[in-house]
C-alpha cells in the first residue's frame, strides 16, 4: 500500500513541481531556459524528494540550476498548498546530465562515422 502512495506522491509532485517552476519562478537566471522535471523519488516517510531536472538552452544552464536551488524554499511552500500533505518533503534537487552526455557521444560517434 505505502508503494502505491508513493507512486501517487512522485506523480503529482512531478506534475505540481513542472508547472510551478514554469509558471511561478520569476528569476532573470531561468530566462530562456527549458527546464523538465525527469523524475521525483520520495522516501516512504515522506521526509524527502530527490528531484532529477534537466536543463536544455538555457545560455548557462549552471546560473539557472542555482536560481532554482536558490528557489526551493518557495518552491515548498507552493507545492505544500497545493498537495496538502501532513508532512512536505524536504526537496533534493539533481542536474542530470544524461542528455548532454548522449549528445556528446552521439557527436563524436556521428565524426568518426564521417571520418
């Protein structure tokens, strides 16, 4: 049962977590920056979240993960009104760099390829 809740806490705190960051974050950093929220993983007590983001054409994505970071105690207090938790997670944000990385090797595959 704690499964199912969980699942059900990362789904909507995903979709709670994309809309806040795009439409509530007014910080000159996040201009022009696509920012996706990949995955949320939250503890069975509910004590924290580790949030997966990934930064795309943002002119430095570093300067708009620290806005975010910056961010977080905003960010709680807005997705604590909107879940309505007893207990909010403390909020662990994560850079993945996964895509960069693939679209570094895809380059450098893509020039051997033309070599």
């Amino acid at each position: 049962m704690a499964n199912v809740r969980t699942s059900r806490v990362n789904s909507e705190m995903q979709t709670l977590l994309a809309q806040i960051i795009k439409n509530d974050l007014n910080d000159p950093r996040l201009e022009g920056a696509i920012i996706s929220v990949l995955k949320v993983n939250v503890v069975s007590d509910l004590s924290h979240a580790k949030i997966n983001l990934s930064i795309f054409s943002a002119k430095n994505s570093d300067e708009a993960f620290k806005a975010i970071l910056n961010s977080v105690p905003f960010i709680r207090r807005t997705l604590a009104r909107k879940m309505q938790l007893r207990i909010m997670p403390e909020l662990h944000f994560v850079l993945d760099t996964s895509l960069d990385y693939a679209s570094k090797i895809d380059g450098l595959l893509n020039k051997i390829k033309n070599d």
